[in-house]
C-alpha cells in the first residue's frame, strides 16, 4: 500500500502550497499535512527603514489585499505618533477597507470556490473553473467580475490604482475623495447590491446537495476570534476583539487589539513556513482558532446593515445555539460579509463630511512601540513595529490572519482525506474535496513571493520503499 500521497501545489487559492497525506499500513489515510512552501522575508526586509514608509511598503506586501496590510501598517504608524485621524480620514479608510473586503470575497467565492459549488466537486478538472462557468451561466460569472470591479474602482478612485496604492499614511490618508469620485460609487450600489443578493441565494439553493462536504470539509469545534463594535456587531476598522467558543459562549470580551501579543502567541513547525498562533490561555495546539468570516458571524451578535442582519440571523439559525463550526459555511458568510459591505459603501458615501479636505493630521513621533489592527477579507491583521528615537524600523512582526487559521486548515485537510481519500482507489474528486477543504478558508500565500506561468497539479503514489505506484497529472 501506499504511504503517502503528496498534492503539490493546491490549486485555485493564492500562493504556493501542497499537502501530504499520510497513509498506515492497513490502508487507510493516518494524517494528513498542509505545507505552505513559500517563505515571507518581509519583517526583515523593514528593519532600518522610516517608519513612515511602512504604509506604502507594507501594501506592497500583496496583490490581493494590498489594502488591509496598509491599512494595518497606517493605524501602527498612528499610533508612534500618537495622534488621533481626522473623523473624514477614518471614514474614508473605513471606506476603502470595504470596498477591499467586497473584491476579495468577489474573487474567492465566483473565481476560486463557484466551480466546484456549481459544477460539482466531481466534475472534470478541465471544466471545473471560471471559464467553464462563464460558459455554463454567464450572467452569474460576469455579475462576479463586475461586483470585484467595483471594489477595485472603489480602491483606485481613493489610492489612486487599483494595487498597491501609497494613499493611507501615519495620520491619515493623502487625498480627500471628489464628489464625482462619491457619485460614481453611489452608482454602482444597486447593482452590486442585487449581485451578492442572488449569490446569497444560488448559494442556499445548492446547500441541500452537499451534506457530506459540510459535514467533513473542516467541522470540528474550536475558538473563534473576531473584532466586534462597541455593542457588538461587525467591526471592520476600529473595535475590540471577542472570542467565543464552539458552544457559542463569549470566551474573552473587550480584548485591545494593540495588546494582542499578551493573549495570541506563535508556534512553528518543521513541515511549513507559515507560524502557527494559537490562544495563549489554552497552550499549543490546544488553543487552535479561526478567524475570518466565519469567526465574524460567529462573534457579532449583529451585522449592523438592515440586508445583512437578517442574513446574519438566519446564518445563526444553522445551529442549535452554538457556533457554526463547519468550515464548509466560509462561504456563505463570505456572502453576507459582501452585503454587508455593500450597505456600508452607501451610509458612509452618504455622510455629511465626506468630501471634507482635512484628511490627515501632522505630528513628529511621539512613541517607540506602534500596534495596528483591522479586519481583513481573511481575518484580523496585527502590524506591531518597533521604532528607534529617530524613527527607524527596528522591528516587525506581522500576525496574518492566514497563519492564525493555520491549525485549523491542517485540521480540515486531516478530517476530509480522512473522510473522502480511498488510497487503493484514489479518484481526482477524492483529492479535490482535500483541496477544497482549503478553498474554504482562502488562504492567502502569495505574500512576497511571484508565480509565472503555468501551475499543474501532480500526484504520486509510492510504496514504503519509494517504488512509484502510479501518478494522476493535470495540466
């Protein structure tokens, strides 16, 4: 029998990654491991910099969510001056932030997560993608494009491109919004509104015929770890985090985000780059965590927005009381995440100073230590700098909120090879369910590192001894 079946890399997530599964000598899958290959020097790469240019470098870190790892870099470098924003700066982050966290859910659940809900998880890898659904439903694929166009536009209109935009800086933000910037968004609202509207229900319409997959694809109980507003509904920018367990209790309340290291820590394995953070009260592995949206649907108590409270309280209905604890639902919050967003977008378009010009305060360092925060499309981000008395970077550390669903991504690939990998009878359906489980969480690897050209897939199998027992490829 085999002992071990390696997937490398997964494909339709961002960034390098395969996974190992490990096989015993009765046949059957024993563990299964999820490797991220690629290593993020970035920490390093800061170290004797101006802090001030850590907003514009740190969105470089990512073509994906450029704007959360600035936004994160912007509020630390606030707080070395220690200097509250101007009330339009905040609004406009806030409103730059949305529009991020709409195109990246956009991207993951039409682009990377549509072809396996729509087309099935066993159809032939050469359809099982975006085009293949452009094909099969286009009003619904190109609804997708659109609605991530609109958070893109929404990001260039304020940062000036759509990545990697040099626009949120310590104190602020470099330039107001225009009013015919405003009445552009205010257009593309309903539009984008209606198109997260029918994912929500194509999406509910299809859950009936995938019993399996949300039971195996990562359901298991853990913390789970979000930023809530003052009365505790989502909070995306500005607010204190909450940890609420399986059952649905509120582990920790009001927790300060800028002291994150007193209650998260970071642990690293032999087999991956990426660190593993846990819950520091309950040690390693113990305090194993997701974070997400996921983890925000399960911590608010409200979404805030009348389209996604209602959403969100039929989101809780899934359950007996507890959390939702099946991986397999990231989806579906993802979802309500975007109509959120959506409804977000309008109200703060809509506020009375908006277009005010006084967008950034001026200030000289005042702090050595500076800590940001914000929920990004993946899960709360930590920027935590260390600066010298002239300002140098002295040091960095970055808590990405994929390295925090860590453990519970190698859970989730454990559970569904467990469940759906026959080893004698290995199919290509088999190990897309292993990947999926994955999709589920929408890593985000890419940081700092490049692909070019194309990504086949490779499987073997070998015996103890190594002897090649059989290869499935896709190009």
């Amino acid at each position: 029998m085999p002992d071990k079946i390696l997937i490398s890399p997964v494909t339709r997530i961002e960034g390098h990654a395969k996974i190992s599964i490990y096989v015993d000598d009765a046949g059957q899958v024993d563990s299964a491991q999820f490797h991220v290959v690629e290593f993020r020097g970035f920490e390093k790469l800061c170290e004797g910099r101006p802090f001030h240019e850590m907003p514009a470098l740190m969105a470089r870190i990512c073509g994906i969510c450029p704007v959360s790892h600035m936004l994160a870099s912007a509020k630390a470098c606030d707080v070395l001056l220690g200097v509250e924003i101007p009330v339009t700066a905040e609004l406009l982050r806030r409103l730059m932030n949305y529009g991020q966290i709409l195109q990246s859910h956009a991207l993951s659940f039409f682009h990377l997560s549509s072809p396996d809900l729509l087309l099935g998880f066993d159809s032939a890898p050469a359809r099982r993608n975006f085009f293949a659904l452009l094909e099969e439903d286009p009003d619904f694929a190109r609804r997708g494009i659109r609605l991530r166009k609109f958070g893109q536009r929404i990001i260039e209109l304020l940062g000036g491109k759509r990545i990697h935009p040099s626009w949120a800086v310590a104190g602020g933000v470099l330039e107001p919004l225009t009013a015919a910037a405003r009445a552009e968004i205010l257009t593309g609202v309903p539009e984008a509104r209606e198109s997260v509207r029918i994912a929500t229900e194509r999406l509910k319409s299809i859950l009936d015929q995938y019993p399996e997959e949300i039971e195996h694809l990562g359901t298991f109980p853990s913390l789970f770890l979000g930023m809530v507003s003052e009365n505790g509904g989502f909070e995306h920018y500005e607010g204190r985090i909450r940890i609420c367990d399986a059952e649905g209790n509120i582990v920790a309340e009001g927790l300060d985000p800028q002291r994150h290291f007193t209650y998260i820590g970071e642990a690293s394995e032999e087999f991956s780059y990426m660190k593993f953070p846990y819950y520091k009260p309950l040690g390693y592995p113990g305090g194993i965590y997701r974070v997400g949206p996921l983890a925000r649907c399960n911590t608010a108590s409200h979404a805030g927005t009348p389209l996604a409270n209602r959403e969100l309280r039929e989101f809780k209905q899934r359950t007996a009381g507890g959390a939702v604890c099946q991986s397999f639902h990231y989806h579906l919050a993802r979802l309500i995440e975007m109509l959120h967003c959506v409804e977000r977008i309008e109200e703060i378009c809509g506020e009375p100073g908006i277009l005010d010009s006084h967008v950034r305060t001026q200030a000289g360092q005042n702090r050595t230590v500076g800590v940001g925060a914000s929920e990004a499309p993946r899960g709360i981000l930590f920027h935590h700098y260390e600066v010298d008395d002239i300002g140098l970077m002295k040091k960095a550390n970055l808590v990405i909120a994929t390295c925090q669903n860590n453990l519970a991504m190698n859970k989730a690939v454990e559970q569904a090879a467990k469940r759906f990998v026959n080893p004698a009878r290995l199919t290509e359906g088999m190990l897309n369910r292993v990947e999926a489980a994955i999709r589920c969480y929408d890593p985000c690897l890419s940081c700092s590192t490049h692909a070019f050209g194309q990504m086949p897939l490779e499987v073997e199998i070998r015996d103890h001894s190594g002897n090649l027992l059989s290869r499935f490829t896709r190009e």
